[in-house]
C-alpha cells in the first residue's frame, strides 16, 4: 500500500501528430525558408546564390487526402496524422489569388527526378500534419477546390516525404520543394507538354534550369 503523497496525473505528450490539418480540396501557400539552411550541391540542380534568393518565395500545394501511418489500439482515437499534397508548378512573390492559377500546372515528376521512361501523372507529397510548421511559414488558405480529387486513387504509397520540420547537416524540405519544381518545369517546357497523359519521347540533354523559371 502506497502511503507517501502521490503527483497529479501527468498528461501523456505522444511524439505523433494527432489532428489533421486543412481541408481536403484547401489549396495552401506558404514561403520556403532557404536563408539559414545547408546547401546541398548534390541534390540541387541549381546553385547556392539561387538557393539563398529562394527564401521568402512562397509554393502552394493542395490537399487531396489525409493519412494515418499509426493508430493506437488502446485508445484508437489516437493516431498519427499526416497530409498528402499536389504540388503546384511555381514560384512567387506574393500569395495568389486561386483565380489566377491553372488547373493543370502540376508537378509532373514523382520524387523529383527526371524519369527516362515514365512522366508521372502527379508529384504527391507527405507532409507533416502540424499547423505548426505551417504557420512559421506564413502559411494561408487561399481556396478550396475539390475537382477530380474524388476520383484519385490511394497515393500514400508513392508520395514523396517532404519534412517542413526538419533542418539538419543531411535534409532540409526546401531543397526538395525547389527541386522537385525546376525539374518539373524543365521537363514539360522542353517537351511542350502541357497534360502528363500526352506522349513524349524523351531525349538526353544537359538540362539548364534559369531559362524556365
């Protein structure tokens, strides 16, 4: 039998992720932070000046689905949430107006890479689902449109994790953000392609990024 004085209870803090985050169909802008981050020349296809100048652009995605990686089976209503993402094919200055976007310019290049032999329909991202990150980004919904999302399949499995959170001497998302674009951009303006669905022949070049942004 316990006779000393017992503490009050302690809430339990869980390292997940436990609420979702936006609204599926939420298109969401926020800025890249590159000012203060690790350039890492071997994963950019651009140099550290463009690097640095990339601070404060602001990127937009869209929600198209929410994912749990973990449930608790003690309490199910515990589990880790997280987002998966479009994201849209650009850079700006300010926060757009949604009126302003197009429908299409997506990007096309699953994890970023230049694929000899398959251009993939969607670029899906796995993002944390933690407005905190967001928020020190200066996030902002700027509309929501939930066309053809009701169709798309179950994207978990090939979405690209891309962690707002982390900045380490290894990894950092902004590297991937900017990548994934200019790649993307790259690829369907030397092609001409304006849908993935069209048929392409691809051809090896040395593929030089500031002409297209």
């Amino acid at each position: 039998m316990l006779l000393s004085l017992q503490y009050a209870k302690k809430k339990i803090k869980v390292n997940w992720y436990c609420n979702s985050v936006f609204n599926v169909g939420d298109y969401v802008a926020f800025q890249l932070k590159t000012k203060d981050k690790n350039y890492f020349p071997e994963e950019s296809c651009f140099d550290e000046d463009y690097f640095r100048a990339m601070d404060g652009k602001y990127v937009i995605i869209r929600k198209i689905q929410d994912h749990i990686s973990y449930r608790s089976k003690i309490l199910p209503e515990v589990a880790d949430h997280w987002i998966i993402c479009q994201l849209y094919c650009g850079f700006f200055d300010e926060i757009l107006d949604m009126s302003r976007l197009k429908d299409s310019n997506w990007a096309y290049v699953k994890g970023g890479k230049i694929h000899p032999d398959t251009l993939e329909k969607n670029i899906y991202l796995l993002c944390e689902s933690s407005f905190f990150h967001f928020k020190k980004r200066n996030c902002k919904i700027i509309g929501n449109d939930r066309k053809g999302i009701d169709e798309m399949q179950d994207y978990h499995s090939i979405a690209q994790a891309v962690y707002l959170g982390v900045s380490s001497c290894y990894y950092n998302g902004d590297t991937f953000l900017i990548s994934s674009i200019l790649r993307s951009k790259t690829v369907c303006t030397y092609l001409n392609i304006d849908r993935p669905e069209k048929k392409y022949r691809y051809v090896q070049k040395n593929w030089t990024f500031g002409e297209y942004i």
